[in-house]
C-alpha cells in the first residue's frame, strides 16, 4: 500500500500556504497525484440583512467570493510550479467544506486538513470533527503554528489497542515504513482491561516490524494526568515530528463533555497528527 491520491483541503486563510507545502512533498516522497480542493465556505448572513441588502449585496458578495477563490488558485498554482505541477490537480467548491472534502475524500488515500483555530467560525467551525469521523480515510492535522518541512521520519503511536487506533496504524504505514524511528506506546493500558493483552504494545509491534518498520514498544501510565497531554509530552520527549492515533475511541459527545485524547490533540497539537477513525 502507498499513497497514490493526495487531497489537501484549501481555505481564505495563511495557513493553507503550510498545508500546501506539505502536501506537495508527500506526494512528491509517494509518486502520487495532489488533489488541492478549496471550499471554504460562505459566510452566512442573517436573513434580515439579506433582505435588506437585496440582489445588489448578493452581487457584492459573489463578485468577492470569486476574487479569493482565483487569487486561492494562483498561490495553488505558483507552489505547484515549484513542486512539480505535473501531479497537482485543481478544484473549487462551493459547497460546505465538510461536505466538499467528504466527497473527494472517497477518493483519496490521504487528507491533509489545519487544527481548528480559535476564531474558526461559519462553515469552518467543527470542519477538523467532521473530518475525523466521517471522511473515511486518514486525515493528517497540520498545526496552525509553526512550520513543518517534513513529516514521519520520527513517529509517535498513541497505542489504545481499540479499534480506531488499529485503524490508524494500518492507514500510517506509507509513513511507518519510512521513518527513521518509530516509537508505539500504550498508555494507561491498565484502564483498558485485557484488551492489550498480556504485554501492552508488544503485539503491535511486532505486527510493525514484520511491515519493516523500524519500531521500539513502551508503555506509560500517567498517574491520573488526562492521556492527551501524556501523548503531547511523550511525543516532545520522542522528537517526533508526527504522532499517530485512533479519533473518538469514546462518542464525540462524551468527549465534548468530559474531555478526551482526540479533543486535547485536536486543539493542542505542536506537531502534524494523522487520525482515523
């Protein structure tokens, strides 16, 4: 298995320019074709101001939408220039961006999407939710700060042994394959009871190294400190440059409420993390 059919999602915002670099280099390091879908989103106005505004603010509002959207698919195209613009592909949506991506996801090996923002707001809201549950392939979240010139020589597993996290596993090994270290950790696998089996991380890693992954097993228990935080440290004290993980072992909205891995990474990631569900 490689990554043939790279789809990066593209917004209004300065960080698409970081996502889209990135991409361009995965798909350069697996031969594959990049998709670049740019679907940010309409603002939505209240229903008083459209009437208000009439076909004149309608027309003002298209008229802007076009102008980012070309000057969108001139950046695309000045990065593809430099990076090979033979294997880029262009497109524009109007749709609502989960629903965008959802459906060129179908179609793809790999997403690459940005960490929510903290003024995220309209369409944007919740996209990296979505995302995460309901695209049906790999998402790579790149972080909204900082800058990332390659990803996966050092990787760090956020081992659960559930079954989205075998899931991200299988979806990583393009990448696992790879890296120059690649360290899986249980964490907690107290709580998790005997699903780990007799010793937490050793079957998965030796699943990895019969793949030729280059990989080392640990575990940690986190003496009651929530796990995201205890992936965030770990992966710091790793180096790594990529963490991989399962998304929503538990329902989104126990998570929303009393907090969880997915959430704490989602909003705290220094590095790119690469979730499947």
């Amino acid at each position: 298995m490689s990554y043939k059919t790279i789809l990066v999602h593209l917004d209004h915002r300065p960080r698409s320019s970081v996502r889209l670099e990135l991409a361009f280099r995965l798909a350069e390091r697996f031969d594959a074709h990049l998709i670049g879908l740019f679907a940010p989103g309409g603002a939505r106005l209240p229903s008083y101001a459209q009437a208000e505004g009439g076909p004149l603010l309608r027309e003002v509002l298209e008229k802007r939408r076009k102008e980012i959207a070309e000057e969108a698919r001139k950046r695309f195209q000045d990065v593809a220039g430099r990076n090979g613009a033979g294997r880029a592909e262009w497109r524009s949506s109007e749709s609502e961006p989960d629903a965008a991506v959802r459906l060129s996801a179908r179609y793809a090996d790999l997403v690459v999407a940005g960490q929510p923002e903290a003024d995220d707001e309209g369409a944007l809201r919740g996209l990296a939710d979505e995302l995460a549950l309901t695209a049906g392939r790999p998402v790579l979240f790149v972080p909204y700060a900082g800058k990332f010139a390659d990803v996966g020589k050092r990787v760090l597993i956020a081992w659960d042994a559930g079954r989205e996290a075998a899931r991200a596993v299988s979806d990583a090994l393009p990448l696992l394959k790879g890296a120059e270290a690649v360290e899986v950790a249980a964490f907690d696998p107290e709580q998790a009871g005997r699903r780990h089996g007799q010793d937490p991380g050793a079957d998965i890693g030796l699943y990895l190294a019969r793949h030729g992954v280059k990989v080392t097993a640990a575990r940690q228990s986190g003496a009651g400190y929530e796990v995201g935080g205890q992936i965030l440290s770990r992966a710091a004290d790793h180096g790594a440059d990529l963490i991989v993980m399962g998304a929503y072992g538990h329902s989104r909205v126990r998570e929303l409420v009393l907090g969880g891995a997915t959430r704490t990474l989602l909003e705290a990631m220094t590095m790119p993390v690469l979730m499947s569900h």
